[in-house]
C-alpha cells in the first residue's frame, strides 16, 4: 500500500500536475508551430509538461521521503492579503497606481508577525515609483498613475 510520507511534497505535486496538465490542455486549442517558429501554443504546452513533471517528481519525492505533517495556521493572514488584493482593484481605476498601490502594499504588510511600519512605507514608496515606471511608461497602461483630483 502507497504512504504519503511528506505531505507537503506530496501535495504541491499535485498541485504542480493538475496547473500543468490543465495549462497543456488549454493550450491544445492553439497551433503548435515549430522550434523555428513557434505557434501561440508552443510555450504554454512546454511550460505545462515542465510544470507536469516537477509535479510528478515532487509526488514520487512525497511519497518516498520522511517529512512533517501540514501544519495550518491562521486564516487571519491569507484573508488580509486576498482582502488587500481584492481593494486594489476595486479602487485602481479611481486613485491611480500610486496611491493604489502604497494602500495594498501597507494593508498586506498588516498580515506579517513582523510588520514594522518605516519598512513597510519605504517598500510601498518604492514598488509604486517601479510599478508605475514598468506599467505606465514601459508597457504603456493605460491607467492613471495619479488620481484626477492631483492632477
């Protein structure tokens, strides 16, 4: 009889596996190509059999090695980040990146043991100038980085 004896391991391979399988069936609907030139579907079938077997070998890995049992903690911290990531779009359009930004950086920070706010406000401060750097002036977004009552 099989024995999951590393949980975890055993666990995030199927996760693995069922991400992969499920990017390489979605990506059947696409042409393949060549490694010349390559289709719309080439990356995305590679990438899920990649993924796919990772998966497997983390499986084989749960099942053959010793490891702790999961261990589940607070709720509390994975609802403050999905509640942080939820209100950034829900306000994005209206405040800009910036301020949008700063906001789910320092909410998410809340859900740390070890959340200082000097950190949490120089690393808001800065993923915004990048986000904004990437996203408004690189790839072009058109969001605005500042709400229209600052101009």
């Amino acid at each position: 009889m099989l024995r999951i004896r590393h949980p975890k391991d055993f666990w995030a391979g199927v996760l693995f596996i069922a991400f992969g399988l499920t990017a390489f069936g979605i990506a059947l609907n696409y042409p393949l190509g060549t490694a010349g030139r390559m289709g719309p579907g080439y990356f995305p079938r590679g990438l899920g059999l990649i993924l796919a077997a990772l998966g497997a070998i983390l499986v084989i890995r749960g099942m053959r090695l010793p490891g702790e049992q999961i261990q589940w903690g607070s709720a509390r911290p994975l609802l403050i980040v999905l509640g942080s990531v939820v209100l950034f779009g829900l306000v994005v359009a209206k405040l800009g990146l910036v301020l949008s930004t700063i906001l789910l950086i320092l909410t998410s920070s809340t859900a740390s043991m070890e959340f200082r706010w000097k950190a949490a406000v120089i690393s808001a401060l800065c993923l915004a100038a990048f986000v904004v750097a990437a996203f408004v002036y690189g790839l072009k977004l058109q969001l605005p980085a500042l709400p229209a009552f600052m101009g």
